[in-house]
C-alpha cells in the first residue's frame, strides 16, 4: 500500500488506494480458498481506520462553510439495504468468489462508445409517465390549430359581420402570445417551486395537467374573442411542466450516453401529438354543420350552441388521465422529497397487491445512522455517510455564468421562430387564395382581401394562402408530425451520435431560414381546383411534404440539442429545476412576442399584398439565432463548485468503496 495523500491532493489519489484495497481483498480470495468473508472484512476495516484518521486531519486543515455563499438544506437519513452500496463493493465480490467457489467476475466492456439504444434506457416505466404526460399537452395545443382560423370567424362583432382575413390572422396571434406571455410570467415561480421541498417536482406536473384541462374547457366554450383570450392566458399561467418535465428527465437518466435518446422523448411526443391532435381536431370541429346526416336539420343541443366545444372537451378528459397516470405512477425525484410517503404510489401499489394479485419490488426504510448501523459495518458505513451529508444550494445571485446567458440567448431565438412557425403555419393554410378580380372589402370570407389596383409580380409581390379546411389542415399538420416520428426514430440517433449534441445543434439550425424562405411560395403552386376553392393536387402535397422536410429535420435536432446544452449548462445541480424554469420563461417570452409581432406583420402583408413578408421576418430571426449559437458551449452541469463539496465527493467516493 502507498502512502496516503494529505488535504492538497486530489480524489484520483484515493481511488488509486481504493483500486489498490480492492486487489488485495479479491487476490486473497482467489489464490486461498480458506480465507473467510468476516477475515477479508477485518482487513478492509482496517482501512477504513486509516482513512477515517486521514479524513479527520483533512477537516482540521480544510476550510469553512461560508454562510452568504450557501444555502443549507436539512440532514436526510440513512436508506435501509442499498443495493449498489453493498453489491458492488470488493468485500461482496470476494465473498461471492469464496462462498461460490467461483473466480471474480470479469469487469464488463466498456459501453460509452457503443450507441444507446431504446431498450437500454433506464427506468423505462417513469420516462413513460412522463410521456404520456408531455403528449396530453401538445395534443391540447395543436387541436385547436385545426380550426382556431374558423372559430376566430365565428366571432361577430355588434354589426354581426365576419372579422377580415388580416384581423383574424393578428387574432391569432394574440391567442397564441397569450398562452406563452402567461407561461413567462409564472414559469420562474414554477421551477423555484418544483426545487422546494414543500412542493416537488411531481406536484407542479399536476397543477399543470389540471390547469391546462381548466383552461382547454374554458377556450372551447368561449363566445367572444376576449373570453377565448382569457382562458388561453389561465391554461399558460398554471402550465410549467416543460422544464420541470426535463428536469425530471435528467435525474432519472443521469448518464451522459443515455442523455440524447431520453431528452428526445419529449420532441417525439410533441410529434405525436402534432399528427394526432389536428386530425382529432378537424374531425371534431363543428360536429353539426360537418355531419348533418347524424344530428338532422332540427337539432338545438350544446353542439350547435358552441361548435368548437367538444375537441377540447375531449382533450380535457385525456389531461385529466394523464393526471391520473402522475399521481399513482410517478416517483418524486427532489432529493428531498424521495424518502418522503407518496399516498399515490401506496394506493396503486396497494391496487396492484391486492386486485391484480402482483409483487411489488421490495420497498426501503429509511433509518436514522444511529439505528442498528455501526462504525465496523463496511457495507453500511458507505450508505450512512453518503446520506448524511449536508445538501448545499446554489444562490440565485450566482446562477448567471456567460455560458448559460448565451445558452439562453440562443434557446430563446431559437423558440421564437419554431414557436411562430407553428402559429403562423395553420393561418396561412387557412388563408383564402389569391382571386384575381376580387372586390376588396366585399365582405366574403372565401376571398382574400387586396389593395387598390393590386398586380402581383414575381419575385416577391403575391398573396393569398391554400384555403383548406379544417380536416384537411389537419392532414397538413400530421405530415409534420409523421416526417417528425420517421427522422427521429431512424436518423437522430445515429447521427446525432456520430456528429455529438453541440455540432449536429448548430447545423440543424441552419436548415430553419431556408423553410421559412420557401414555404410563402407554396400559394403560387399550381392547383387542381380553382381558386376560391381549397388549393389541392399532387403538386401542392408534394410542395407542403417538402418544405416540412426541411423544417421538421430542422427542429429534428435542434430542439433535443437545446434541452440538452440547458440541462448541461446548469451551474449546480441544486439549481437544476430553477434553470429549466428560467429556459421556460426565456422560450415563452420569445414565444410571446414571436406570434405577436408576426401575426400582425402577416396581417399587414396582406392588406399590402405581399404574403410571404411574415415567412422573410422570420427567416431574419432564425439566421441571427443561428449565428448566436456559435458560441455556445456544452457545460458539465456542475460548473460551480460550492465550498467544501470536493472533499464530500471524497468522502462519499470513499465510503461507496
């Protein structure tokens, strides 16, 4: 054995010693099989003696806790029977090789440098909670997507006439500000909230599920525009489970390898949803005017009443089983709060013992380190040292480092115009198409509106959209979602392992501006029906499935990178939840603002006869998004080192050994 270090060296010296123990425990065990498992015990008390000795001395030498500079959590308990702790240590190896009658077994090959697959995920049954969890909401959204441009048109005013196509279009906007512009003002609040132990990360998922059910009635039963927009902002305000959700994401799946295959569950959803969700609600929509056969001419009910009711009536009862699905299947993961009764859990684990006739995996009681754990256990001197130690918190005064603030910089430009596609995408579907020879202010909602004396002219001044209805809008939407599922499930993987997060991030973003460019120019594909009516045929499908490649590859990458380089750019991982919020909030206000501004500069294209000035805006923000990222940079989420936590790594990495 060498020589053990003093306070100045580092943790890699002990390690060696570890290393060095642990060869001396397993080549006593295989060359004499006479040793017994209580004699190679001894030895290793031994030398927890002396490290004990030599920790003590460091402690003397070492520094103190300074109070401005920490925020301190209380003392947690010891855990009853840790698996890792006791399994993998050499003690238990050499106990299996002598009582076995066995050699050690080989140390396994190392797996960082094969790719991670599906299977391979861990703790599959909470990535699929929150799953499901994440679907509910993007399912919420882009439902209404289908026919928010029509319910919009159902909001007369006191002279009872149709609001034009440029008022709609800003409407729109404003709806989707709405949501996010309430999300902003909140989503710190809810990140603070899910890092405190009075609430967790589990309730704050629930209060979101329920308030987005909330909001989603509210919106479908709504008989105004000011009303609709009231009830967008109350769904936005009790809804910040985007970043708790990757919070929780990064502490079950705290391996980097696993990191882009789990962080990617939530885009995928979101592109499930997308195909889903129109198509539920373009069918949805306006049931009495859409199947007159089924309800007849005589009908008078709650249908013909609010037409655009039953989607979100339908949407609210699938949060609420998502709600459902959190409080009896989901597991806390604050540090503090994991110890803690969860009545959900006991009730559905009490369900399935009882009903079902199924074993639940064996539950751990937590004990004090004074209960029936001594300073000789070797196997749980490790696991009481480990949960002793104080939980220090990191600041908020020092949680804005340069690689986050250009991290947020260029998650927020980023949000912006993904966030606007979406919004803007659907107005300009909706939009009736260009009919040379229309009156302008004729009143007629199948035709668009033109300035006086209007003659388009390539490159740049046409107008008009595609006209298509609600079910065929939503057609076009689950395109999105189906090319979406189709790349990330066969194309991410393999190249985002291939190229990394940070480089594969930065080129999808370049993908974003030329979408943007092309997608006006779809007005101008030639139809099989004539204008006004919807623009349809082989060649506008062919046009909307390309320029949807192009943006959804784009976003492909983009949007699991950018959890990602968030979750990794955390200085400390006590502030985990509190940056997820900050993202969340920096996202919605970028998106707030986004569909605001574009939704009236869209309105002003029109009535000025240039459609696609809205798509070039946008396209502006994406390149300067783009070049933004350059300079961002893949932190480790402990940037920060609070005062004494290296000497507690040690301590913690000794006691495991």
């Amino acid at each position: 054995m060498s020589d053990y270090p003093d306070s100045g060296h580092h943790r890699r010296d002990y390690s060696e010693d570890v290393d060095s123990t642990a060869t001396t425990l397993q080549a006593s065990a295989s060359s004499s099989k006479a040793h017994s498992f209580d004699d190679g015990r001894k030895y290793a008390d031994i030398e927890l003696e002396r490290w004990d000795e030599e920790n003590s001395r460091r402690r003397v030498k070492g520094h103190e806790i300074q109070d401005d500079d920490i925020e301190d959590a209380p003392e947690t308990e010891g855990l009853l029977a840790h698996d890792t702790a006791i399994l993998n240590t050499p003690a238990a190896d050499t106990a299996r090789a002598v009582d076995d009658d066995e050699p050690p077994a080989a140390p396994p090959l190392d797996e960082a440098s094969k790719p991670v697959s599906w299977s391979s995920l861990p703790k599959k049954t909470q990535l699929a909670i929150l799953t499901l969890s994440r679907l509910s909401e993007p399912l919420t959204q882009t439902s209404l997507q289908a026919y928010m441009f029509y319910q919009l048109k159902s909001f007369r005013g006191a002279d009872a006439a149709p609001p034009s196509d440029s008022t709609v279009a800003q409407q729109a906007g404003i709806l989707a500000a709405a949501f996010t512009g309430a999300q902003m003002l909140t989503a710190v609040m809810w990140g603070r909230l899910a890092d405190n132990e009075r609430m967790g990360r589990k309730r704050v998922i629930l209060v979101g599920l329920l308030g987005t059910a909330i909001g989603s009635l509210g919106f479908g039963f709504s008989g105004s525009f000011k009303v609709a927009v009231f009830w967008r902002c109350v769904g936005g305000m009790l809804n910040g489970n985007m970043g708790v959700m990757r919070t929780m994401i990064s502490e079950i799946v705290r391996e980097k390898r696993f990191q882009s295959r789990a962080f990617l569950l939530l885009p995928m959803t979101f592109n499930i949803g997308v195909i889903v969700g129109p198509l539920l609600g373009g069918l949805l929509a306006d049931p009495v005017g859409s199947y007159p056969a089924l309800f007849g001419d005589g009908y008078g009910g709650w249908l013909k009443r609010w037409p655009y009711a039953l989607p979100n009536v339908v949407m609210a009862c699938f949060l609420m089983c998502s709600a459902m699905g959190v409080i009896f299947g989901l597991e806390e993961t604050l540090e503090g709060l994991r110890d803690k009764p969860d009545y959900g859990l006991r009730f559905s684990r009490w369900i399935l013992r009882t009903v079902f006739r199924r074993k639940n995996k064996q539950e751990y009681t937590a004990i004090s380190s004074r209960e029936g754990v001594h300073a000789d256990d070797m196997e749980m001197s490790g696991v009481v040292q480990e949960r002793k130690t104080i939980r220090k918190k990191l600041p908020f005064r020092r949680i804005w480092t340069p690689n986050i603030l250009l991290t947020l910089l260029a998650h927020g430009l980023l949000a912006m115009h993904v966030g606007t596609f979406n919004n803007l995408w659907f107005v300009f579907l909706s939009t009736p198409r260009y009919t040379p020879g229309a009156a302008n202010g004729d009143g007629d909602s199948k035709t668009i509106h033109l300035p006086p004396n209007y003659k388009p002219h390539a490159p740049f001044t046409f107008t008009g959209g595609l006209a298509l209805p609600p079910p065929s809008i939503g057609t076009a939407l689950a395109v999105m979602g189906v090319i979406g599922i189709s790349l990330q499930l066969l194309l991410y993987p393999r190249v985002s392992f291939k190229m990394g997060t940070l480089v594969s991030y930065r080129y999808s973003l370049l993908l974003f501006p030329l979408s943007y460019t092309l997608a006006p120019y779809l007005a101008t594909i030639p139809s099989s029906l004539p204008a006004p009516q919807q623009a349809t045929g082989a060649l506008v499908w062919i046009g909307i499935t390309f320029v949807l490649l192009i943006q959804v590859l784009a976003r492909t990458f983009a949007l699991p990178a950018t959890a990602i380089l968030v979750n990794n750019a955390s200085p400390h991982p006590s502030v985990l939840g509190t940056v997820h919020g900050i993202a969340q909030t920096v996202s919605s206000a970028t998106r707030t603002v986004g569909p605001a501004v574009v939704g009236w500069v869209y309105g002003v294209g029109l009535e000025k006869g240039i459609v696609g000035l809205a798509w070039w805006v946008m396209g502006a923000v994406a390149i300067v998004g783009a070049f933004a990222a350059r300079w961002v940079k893949e932190g480790d989420g402990h940037e920060i080192w609070l005062e004494g936590e290296r000497e507690e790594e040690e301590e913690q990495g000794r006691g495991k050994g």
